[in-house]
C-alpha cells in the first residue's frame, strides 16, 4: 500500500519559467496504491490457486486550466476555486489454477479482470477546459489463458496453450457534457471549451 499528496511534493516553479509566463506548477492532488494476492492448495499435491488484486491511481492538477464556471454558455469563465485536474487509474484482479492432473500432466489457468481509465484527459495539456476533457475508459478488459505441459521423456516436451484477449475502449464526454452541444476554440491561445471537438 502506498500513497501520496501534494504535501509530499515540491515545486520547480522559479523566476526564469515565471518570466517566460508559467505562472502555475503541477501539483499532484493525489497518488495512491493498493496491492495484495495470496495463495495455496486447494487439494494436496493435486490442485494449487494464487489471486493478486490492484488498485492503483493518479491525480494531478492542471496548470492554469480551471473549469468553466458558464458552462452552456458561448463564454468560458474560469472557476478559480476549482481548478482542473487529470484522474487516472486502473485496478486488476487475477486468478491462477494449477492442476496436476497426473504424474507428468501438469495444466493451468489463468483469468484476469482490469478495468481503468484516462479520466479528464486533455487537460494536463493546457488547450481543453474539463469540460471538453474526455474520459478513455477501459472495461472491460478480460485475459485468460490456459496451458498443458507433458515432459514425455527427459528429452521430449509437450506443451499446448491457449490465450483470448477481451479489450474494449469506451471514451465518453465529460458528466453534464449533451450530445448537443458545440465546441468552442478560442483561437487567440487555442484552447478548447463546451464539450470537446472530437472524441475518438
């Protein structure tokens, strides 16, 4: 288990990228890890199990990227009081079987579930306002694999496996995002508000 806040952080922010107009640093909002697994028998000398589990996930702030305090509006004001933020994170669970089937026939299988998502993205870019971010979910997300081992002589060995790969992608407007409304650019520094141009 690990984590982390902004208080665990320093800024490199100084005069030199102040006179070049970064006016803001990126602080972490927060960092955070979770892991565990464990394992044995299930039969003695026959059938043996393992599963692992993780979550893990990351937040940072966005310099001078606020959110949009006219949202559905033809203007962005920026909310100085909430400030944009990227929101990453993934968790995993996974199992593991091994069957010894006979002396010298040995089969597993494996199954993992993940699910995790590039939430707010654009933002840490400087070009989108939260609300024309986009969330890239991936879920779900299933690999499963099984094997069959036979050493026929000391010489001579036989293995078979087998793997599928189940992976969807889903990217999705932002919460309170219509599908009727139009993005917005404000050319002067090309940045992006009301909902973003493309998502794909």
């Amino acid at each position: 288990m690990n984590g982390a806040t902004q208080d665990f952080q320093q800024s490199n922010l100084d005069d030199t990228l102040r006179a070049r107009g970064v006016t803001t640093s990126a602080p972490i909002k927060k960092v955070y890890g979770l892991e565990g697994g464990f394992g044995g028998p299930l039969k003695r000398d026959k059938l043996w199990f393992y599963t692992a589990h993780r979550l893990s996930g990351s937040q940072s702030y966005a310099p001078a990227n606020y959110y949009n305090k006219t949202h559905g509006t033809m203007f962005y004001t920026p909310d100085l009081d909430r400030q944009a933020f990227t929101d990453f994170y993934q968790e995993d669970h996974s199992v593991r079987l091994t069957w010894q089937a006979a002396a010298k026939h040995k089969l597993t299988f494996s199954s993992s579930y993940q699910h995790s998502c590039q939430c707010n993205f654009y933002v840490q870019y400087g070009t989108n306002a939260p609300d024309a971010a986009v969330d890239y979910t991936y879920w779900p997300m299933v690999l499963t694999q099984t094997t069959w081992s036979f050493p026929a002589t000391n010489r001579l060995l036989f293995e078979v496996g087998a793997s599928y790969l189940h992976n969807m992608t889903a990217p999705r407007q932002e919460t309170g995002v219509l599908p009727t409304d139009i993005s917005i650019t404000e050319l002067s520094r090309n940045y992006q508000y009301i909902t973003c141009l493309i998502v794909s």
